[in-house]
C-alpha cells in the first residue's frame, strides 16, 4: 500500500498506519518512584529483548508515564542496549536512566524518517533530557494572495491555508513591517482586506500618500494592476535589476511625455527600490536561498544565531537560546535545533554552517524528503560564504554575552527582592496577579508569571470571573475568587508540590496590585484552602500615584515598605505590575470586543442564525423584539406560532 499524502501518512506523523508500526512496551517497574539506576536499567533491558534491528524511535517514560527522553536509531536494538552500560554513560544520561520505568518504541522504514519522527515527538513532549528549541514561536511571512482580480500583499503568520505566493520566513515581524511599506511605495499593490475593499466609494488615505493605485474605486485597470503584481513577484524572487530599469525606463518616458507627477511617482518608486536593496543588501555573490547557522556556547548556555537569505535578500536575523543544553556536546546541540527548527520553517536550498554536524548526509536526507528538493549542507572555509558564517558567529558570542549579563543582573534583582519581603532564597517563580473590568461588566482576572529567565509567557493565564456570589465592580471578591481557583487547582493536580499539571508549579511569591483590601482578600482566599507557606505581598501607588516611584508594599502581617525611587528593585517590582496591569487589560479588551458581537437573541433556545435574521430585519434591534407583544411576534416573517412563544417567555419569565 503507498504512503498517503495526506497529513497522517507524512513520515513525521506518529500515526502514519502505512509509513510506521507503533508498539507500546509498558513495562513498569513496581516498587519505589525514587530515582533507582538499577531499577531503570531492568527496565530498559526488559524492552531491549523484544526490539528489532529496524530503525526507529524510542521514549523513555519515568513511573508516571512522563516523558523522559526521545531518541532515533538506525537499528534500535543496537542503540538501546547502550543505556543498560550505565558505567560508559555521562552523568546525564545516568540520572535520566535511574528515572526510567517504561519505554515506547515506533519502528520507521528508514533512519531519516526517523530522524523526521523523532523531532516531531521533541517538539511534542517537550522532554527535560533532551535540547529544547525555546523560542519555536511561528516566523512571519509575507503572502501574495492570489484568490481575487486585484490580488492582496499582507504579513501573516501560522498555517498557510491561503491561495497565494509565500515568502519568508523573516526573522521578525518589523523585518516584515519594513519590507512591506517599501513594497507598498514600489509597487502600490492594496493591503486592504476584501469587505473593506468592496465598500469603498472613493480612495482611502493610502492612495493619497502613493502607497495603494486604488484598485477599490477603478483607478487602475486589472490588466495593469497585474503587471504591478507581476513587478512585485520579480523582486521578490531576486530580480530587482530588472524592475528597476523597467522603473527608470518609464520615469523618463513620462518626463519626456511632460507628465512630472507621474514621472516624480516613479522616482518616489525607485528610491523606495534603492533603500529596500540598499538595507537588504549582503556580500556573498551567487548566493540565491541559504539559512546561515553559528553557535556560541559560555558559562553552561548556548546561543545559537540565525541568517535568513531568501533571493539574494537578507531577510534578516535570529538569536535562539536552546533549553537543556548542559554537558551536551555542541554538535549534537546544533543538530538537535536544526531538527526541531524545521519542524514548522521550510527550508532553503542551503544550509551555511559553522561547523560539522555528525550525520550531515542524514540530515540532508530527511529534510530533502520533507522539503520536495534537495537540500546541502555546507561549512564554507574561505570567501565570502565564510565571511558571512564569521559575521553569524560574531552576533552569536555577542548575544550570549547580552544574555549572560541580563541573566547576572536578573540574579541579582531576585536576591534584592527576596532580602527585601524576608523570603527563603531567590524566587524562581513570582505571579502577579491584577483584575479588569468596566463597571463590572466583561470582569475577568489576569496572572503573569516571571522568573530568572524573565517572563514566562507561555504560563500567563486569564480567569474569567463568573461565580454569582462575585458582585460585579467587587475587586475584593474578584481576586478572592481568581486566588481559589488558581491555587484549588494547584491542590488538586499537584497536593504534594512534586509537580506536573497545568498549575502544578507553585510560587515562591505572589504579587497583588493593590493595597490593604486587595491583600486581606488575598489572605482569605489562601487560609480558606489551608494555604499558609506562600509569601504574598500587595503593590500599591503611593500618594502621588507612583509618578515618583513611590509604590507601597503591603505585606500580610500589616507592615508597608517602601523603596528609593532610583532603586534597582523598585524598578523591576514596577516591571512586574505594569506587565499584570498591560496583560489583564488586554484581555478585557479582547473579551469586551467578542460581548459587542453578540446578540441577547444568540441565548434564546430554537433560534437559529435564519429566525434570528428574520427577527432582526423586521423589528430592527435586538432590543425591540425584547420588549415586542406576542401579537407582534407572530406577524414576524418565518416565525410561527411556538417560535413566537419561545422567544416571548423567555424575555418575559417571571
């Protein structure tokens, strides 16, 4: 039976009936859940009697199921019985052995398939034993679409669903943003989206200021907006020089013509042109499609830099700091990125690296399947490719260093912070919590988190309240009931503070924007669930509203502290709040939006998006059919009787 095309049949698809053989050895060793070396090598044994010589991947599960460490093999049974010499393993791998209880085994047709497998399961599970890619947020693009007459330049990001011509990644969405407004002002292609464009009766502003032809209200025709589309798709795939004679060509024809406002446009054009090449420039002749790669790797972390050359532009850069990196050999770091980073980039025709990978030829074989071409990897030595690799390992030493010294100055604010609310050590992790709301409507709460590494983004959470003892406008109540829930959670995932769960991790301190009445809420809202051990303190303006950093720190026991205006602590304690404060407002924002588009007639049961059109076209609000007679009702089009009764008794229940 052939692969299929589809999703499932993909060879980095652990489901994948016709490409994989999935086959679970739960083997678990009763007994103690305590790190036992021999116990795991018993394990790991026990499963490596029944693998096959095939390739594949393999889990490693601690006595909860939790993943431990995913790896590839060309033949399993030869890379597994490495893990029962526990003598020869590093010191890592031993910790990660006297953990294992089980093992999960997917046998692959072939290594790179594997290889595929086994990034996709990393990115997955997120194992603590193995490099993580940190930063896998999706890069940016920008989308030619090609689903209308006048077709649309727009960024965009995540699936690429969209009928058009893609071209990324960028490194950053202001790399982006830039590339977009010159192309706006070379090419005057709209950005509009297409109800905005079927609704205009006259050009917007960006038509006045020569950024759109304004295809909208017929200023353009569609054959000569298809030629703009057309210059668009030229530069975009590298072939800029023929663009800009084309530009100057007609720049001078409409000079000769007498026409100088058409003429004095395509000079605005060509400048356009010129800076884009100009800020997108790079010294490498010949070099088309490259990712370039440099690592540098100091006092325990790695930073691992990004080059993005897509036709002959530079698209701009990317430091990436991999997780779990700790006594792993560079090369099987830089290896295990490059794996995970093209999980969700595609790649280029080339890769530009600053040293060898130990399975290059595997490498370039699994990304040549998923990729539909073929792919090199390259470590040049001389010219101006290695000068381009130098440059990338010169950003990447700099960004560590960057890095390394935030992360000093990080430790230190930390220490301050716990000298200054008496807390045991450091905290590795403070939540800061902050409520939103607008005369108690749309009222929800909102918890960032932050730690040595900085903010925690992924962890931020929003609790919509919704309780109906919380009377709306009550700040006490809301954060009493945001506490609760937040930490009978945390009780029920994870009572014994070992964790694991959505909310398994525990603070070492809880920050409240408030003051004494937000803070005796808090305590409550603790003490209620026999919650004792967690420092919290309240943050508060002080009498001039914080504008000169006098905020005030109520701590449970009464006693408010303050701090110098200039002091370091200060500063970063305010970090903190305003992050809660931008966060939780936010998320008001958002939710308040979503109320707006919703209709008291979307809670009437039995009435569909056609009755609730009907009703609406023929009293004219929502209001109107609330407080209509059940006479009226039933002279509404395509409402009967029973209709008319239902939605009558539910505006007027007693």
């Amino acid at each position: 039976m052939p692969p299929s095309d589809s999703k499932a049949g993909r060879p980095d698809q652990p489901n994948a009936p016709s490409r994989f053989n999935e086959e679970k050895s739960a083997y678990t060793v009763r007994g103690s859940d305590q790190p036992d070396l021999e116990a795991g090598v018993d394990a790991i044994r026990t499963v490596w009697k029944t693998l096959p010589t095939r390739p594949g991947v393999y889990r490693m599960h601690d006595s909860g199921g939790e993943v431990l460490y995913v790896g590839k093999a060309r033949s399993l049974k030869s890379r597994v019985v490495n893990y029962t010499q526990w003598a020869q393993l590093p010191a890592r791998l031993q910790r990660m052995v006297s953990q294992t209880r089980s093992m999960t085994i997917v046998t692959t047709q072939s290594e790179a398939e594997a290889l595929l497998l086994e990034a996709q399961l990393i990115k997955r599970y997120r194992p603590p034993y193995n490099v993580l890619l940190r930063d896998d947020k999706s890069f940016p693009y920008i989308l030619l679409r090609q689903d209308h007459a006048f077709p649309r330049i727009q960024k965009h990001r995540g699936a690429r669903k969209a009928k058009g011509q893609y071209y990324g990644p960028f490194a950053s969405a202001g790399s982006v943003g830039r590339t977009l407004n010159a192309l706006q002002k070379m090419f005057l292609l709209r950005s509009c989206t297409d109800s905005f464009f079927n609704n205009r009766s006259r050009p917007c502003l960006l038509y006045q200021i020569h950024r759109c032809s304004a295809p909208c209200v017929g200023r353009i025709s569609e054959e000569n907006y298809a030629e703009l589309v057309g210059d668009a798709e030229s530069f975009l795939a590298g072939k800029s020089t023929g663009v800009q004679k084309k530009l100057g060509e007609q720049m001078e024809k409409a000079a000769e013509n007498l026409d100088f406002e058409m003429a004095a446009l395509y000079r605005d054009r060509l400048k356009a042109l010129t800076f884009i090449q100009g800020s997108q420039a790079i010294s490498a002749q010949g070099l088309s499609d490259a990712d370039i790669f440099a690592l540098a790797s100091k006092g325990g972390q790695v930073c691992i830099q990004a080059f993005f050359i897509r036709a002959g532009q530079n698209w701009g850069h990317r430091s990436f700091f991999p997780r779990h990196v700790k006594d792993v050999p560079e090369e099987e770091v830089l290896a295990s990125f490059l794996a995970q980073f093209y999980e969700e980039v595609p790649p280029s025709r080339q890769l530009l690296l600053d040293r060898e990978l130990a399975e290059s030829e595997l490498f370039c074989e699994a990304l040549s399947e998923r990729a539909g071409f073929k792919i090199s990897i390259a470590v040049p030595q001389r010219g101006d490719r290695r000068r381009l690799v130098e440059q990338a390992e010169r950003n990447a030493v700099e960004a560590l260093d960057r890095k390394l010294a935030e992360g000093a100055s990080q430790t230190r604010l930390l220490a301050e912070v716990a000298e200054l609310f008496d807390l045991e050590g450091p905290p590795e992790r403070i939540e800061v919590y902050d409520n939103s709301h607008i005369q108690g409507t749309n009222a929800l709460g909102a918890m960032v988190v932050a730690g040595p590494e900085g903010f925690r983004k992924n962890a931020y959470r929003k609790f919509n309240i919704k309780r109906k003892e919380t009377a709306p406008g009550d700040d006490f109540a809301m954060m009493r009931e945001v506490l609760e829930r937040r930490f009978a959670r945390s009780q029920k995932e994870d009572p014994d503070r070992e964790g694991g769960g959505k909310f398994a991790e525990w603070p070492d301190l809880v920050l409240i924007d408030g003051g004494k009445g937000q803070v005796s809420a808090a305590m409550e809202a603790l003490e209620e669930l026999g919650i004792e051990d967690v420092p919290l303190v309240g943050v508060a303006k002080g009498p001039h509203h914080g504008r000169e950093g006098r905020e005030i720190f109520h701590m449970p026991d009464g006693r408010e502290l303050t701090l110098p205006p200039n002091a370091p602590a200060m500063f970063y304690l305010q970090r903190l709040r305003d992050e809660a404060h931008r966060f939780a407002i936010g998320a008001h924002r958002q939710k308040r939006s979503k109320a707006m588009g919703t209709s008291p007639l979307d809670e009437v049961p039995g009435i569909g998006p056609a009755r609730k059109r009907a009703l609406l076209m023929h009293f004219g609000t929502a209001r109107a059919v609330k407080s209509a007679s059940l006479a009226d009702l039933k002279r509404a089009p395509g409402i009967n009787d029973s209709v008319a009764q239902t939605v009558y008794d539910f505006f007027h229940a007693r």
